[in-house]
C-alpha cells in the first residue's frame, strides 16, 4: 500500500474501509486485512493512531521535514514537543 500516512489518517477520521480503498486505489479487501492485523508487514504496528501532525504548504517542505523527524535530532524534537506534550500526567505509583 503506497499511501500508508493518508490511509491512517483516513481511518483515525472514522472513515469506512471501502471509502479508503476507493481513494487510494486498492482492494477493499487489502484495507480491511491491515487493520486486522493480517498483514505480516503492518500487524507489529497495529493499532495505528495518528497523535500529532504538522501541516506544511508543499510537497518538498514536508519530505524535508520527514527526513528531520527520521534522523536522531529530530525524532528527540518530535518525542519531546509533539508527542509527550499530549500525554497526561500519571499519578505516581505506591511502589515509585
């Protein structure tokens, strides 16, 4: 599937399955598998939840960006402002 970040971001829309497959153009079939968990390549990463995104104006601007967020620096940047910052607090443990 080519467009894993669009089919994500469809299904964490509450979009159906045969919608997402019309628009990006695959077997209805194949969406429904993937998000079951049956394909070998995907089913570690389930369930995928989209938990912040960045909008940018063109294509290249966000492939540099992707590249920055996969190198080292950038996926401390990502964890740390993005990410952590939609985590709530836990309450400390009896045992901490």
């Amino acid at each position: 599937m080519r467009h894993v970040r669009d089919v994500i971001r469809m299904k964490a829309a509450g979009m159906p399955s045969r919608e997402i497959a019309r628009r990006v153009g695959a077997a209805p079939s194949t969406v429904r598998l993937t998000f079951a968990g049956h394909v070998t390549s995907t089913s570690r990463y389930l369930p995928a939840v989209l938990k912040s995104y960045a909008a940018v104006e063109t294509e290249g601007h966000a492939r540099e960006l992707e590249a920055y967020f996969k190198s080292g620096s950038g996926k401390a940047v990502a964890l740390k402002r993005l990410i952590r910052k939609q985590l709530v607090a836990l309450p400390p443990t009896a045992a901490s």
